[in-house]
C-alpha cells in the first residue's frame, strides 16, 4: 500500500528506512522522499511512527 502518493512510496519502502535506521519523520522523509509535495501524507506517516514508538515503549 502507498503511504505517499505523490512520490508512491510504499509502507515497504518505509520498512526499509526504518531497518537502515531513519527514526524521526525527517529521517524517514529524507531517506524516502515521502512528504515533499502535497505533505498530505504526513499526518499518517507520523502516526504510524507514533504507533511504533509506542509499541516499542510498552514492550
Ligand atoms: S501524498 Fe505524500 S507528498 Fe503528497
């Protein structure tokens, strides 16, 4: 699934950031090229890293 349209990057592409260590939304824009159009994306995309940091917190 698309988690960018604009720049159809994919959750799997997002995966891969996150395994080559992009943490913040910055890194993970940066290292994708997610958010750099119409940043509708954005507010999701932090969610989702939001969601794993809780995740991780509570393990
Ligand atoms: S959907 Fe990500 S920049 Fe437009």
């Amino acid at each position: 699934m698309y988690v960018c349209v604009c720049h159809a990057v994919t959750e799997r592409d997002l995966a891969r950031a996150r395994e080559a260590g992009a943490e913040s939304l910055r890194q993970v824009m940066e290292a994708t090229g997610l958010g750099q159009s119409c940043e509708t994306c954005l507010e999701y995309v932090a969610g989702l890293l939001e969601g794993e940091t809780s995740s991780a917190q509570v393990a």
